[in-house]
C-alpha cells in the first residue's frame, strides 16, 4: 500500500533526447533516479520524472554525452521549445559542419 501511494504522486514518462551528433558509442547513465540509453544520435529514458523534465535535465543528457542535443520530448508530449533548447545547450560546442576547399 505504502509503495502504491508512492508511484501514486509521481507521473513519469518516456524521454528522448535527439542528439545533434552520434555519440562517440552506446552508452548508459543515470540521471534523476532515471537510467538513460545512448546509441547514435538517440538517447532514452522510460521513466523520467516530470518534475525534472526541462533545460536542466536536458542540458546534463548534453554534458554527459558531450553532445549538444537537437530536440527533448516526452511521450506525453511535452517538448523544449527553441528558447529552452538554447538553455539546454549552453556551453556546448554547437553543431559543426565540414568544410571544403576548392
């Protein structure tokens, strides 16, 4: 009963991060009690708490990956806007496109 009302006044929900870049390999972490599956430009978690959704967590998947991340949604459809995605990323190295010489 006592773990019924616990889960009771949390709402989780599923969490992708698209990456801007792959990571360098897969990889697993957790953040805010939830684990975290990196593997090319995706990272996913099952059970983030929607009280940690935002720039915050989304800038620590950044740091941790070392990525900058593209775009930061639930499956209960919350998504960062552009101005979150900027705080999200913050510090990181933006996306880098290769140049050519003629």
């Amino acid at each position: 009963l006592i773990a019924s009302l616990s889960l009771a006044t949390h709402s989780l929900a599923g969490t992708t991060a698209t990456l801007q870049q792959p990571v360098a390999k897969p990889m697993q972490f957790i953040l805010d009690g939830a684990l975290w599956d990196c593997q090319d430009t995706t990272c996913v978690s099952a059970n983030v708490e929607d009280m940690y959704f935002g720039p915050g967590e989304c800038h620590t998947v950044a740091k941790t990956t070392g990525v900058a991340v593209a775009d930061f949604k639930t499956t209960t459809a919350r998504t960062l806007q552009t101005a979150e995605l900027d705080k999200c990323n913050a510090g990181l190295a933006p996306k880098t496109s290769v140049a050519t010489a003629h």
